[in-house]
C-alpha cells in the first residue's frame, strides 16, 4: 500500500529559500490533493533583545503592545509573501491556493512548535527551506536540524538556492 499525504506542514522562516520551499510543498499537494498549512513561528525575543526594550521603553504597556506589533507586522509579511507566490503562478497553479487551509504565526522555539502544530494538525508530511549559514553551521540550519531528529513524519528540507538560481527555475 502507498503511503498518503494528506496534510502537509509548510515552515517558513520567511528567508528567500521559503518561496522556493513553497512551491514544493505546493507541487506535492498538488499531486497528492492534500491541504497546505502554512506556519511561521515568531522565537522568542533574546535576553539583550528584552533588555534593550525595557531600556528605551520603560512603560510595560508600551512594551507589551511593541511585542504584539512584531507579531503583527510578521503576520502581516507572511499574508503579503503569501500573495505575491500565488498571484506569480498560472491559472493552474493558483488552484492549489484553495488546498492552503490554514495560515497562523505562532511564537515559540521553532522547532518545537513546528513538531507540535504537525501533530495537532495530523501533518504526514513536514517541508521546510534549509539555510546558508557559511563554515560555522550546519548547511541546514539549527531548525532543520532539530526538526530532522525529533519529527515522527516525513520532512522534506528543500536545499538552499541562490537568487539567481531561483530565478532561472
């Protein structure tokens, strides 16, 4: 018997090489019929990040509400990518947008939330960019990574590509 995906978890990081993911993830539901979930996970601010914020801004309120912007404007980039992939596919291709069922930010440690909303979502099959990051870290990123070694699922981790070559494909 073949194995059937049904749902698929798209992660972007909102780099470049998520576009390029994307239409990956976008092929194989196409073949497959299987809904696209689409998620990005804000991390957490970092300690200097937060110690910064309490510096400049000393209202708690105010800082509150500057960390619900970030959420927003991240939530706001993620629906403009969004739109911009699918108004550049043909005809065709922006059928498959009626199998995106679910696009959400949610804010956590990203491999953590992807591994979570993959089985609260009953994903079979994870996709998701790998990063350059040069001789210092893994050609996969951290995240890959983490998700690679913890995840019960298939994970497609789509190479990095340069610009150019997103282009020329």
């Amino acid at each position: 018997m073949k194995p059937t995906i049904t749902n698929i978890l798209f992660a972007t990081s909102l780099s470049q090489n998520s576009t390029y993911a994307l239409r990956h993830a976008a092929s194989l539901a196409e073949v497959t019929g299987a809904q696209i979930h689409v998620l990005h996970v804000n991390e957490p601010l970092s300690d200097d990040a937060r110690v910064t914020l309490e510096m400049f801004i000393l209202n708690t309120e105010t800082r509150e509400k500057a960390v619900q912007r970030r959420h927003e404007m991240v939530k706001q980039i993620l629906a403009e990518r969004q739109q911009r992939f699918w108004a550049a596919l043909d005809a065709e291709g922006t059928r498959i947008r009626d199998q995106v069922t679910s696009i959400e930010v949610v804010d956590g440690h990203p491999a953590d939330a992807i591994l979570r909303r993959a089985k609260e979502l009953g994903c079979d099959l994870i996709v998701l960019g790998a990063h350059d990051h040069g001789f210092t870290h893994t050609f996969l990123g951290t995240v890959a990574t983490r998700v690679l070694r913890r995840a019960d699922i298939p994970t497609l981790v789509v190479p990095y590509r340069e610009h150019s070559q997103l282009i020329q494909k």
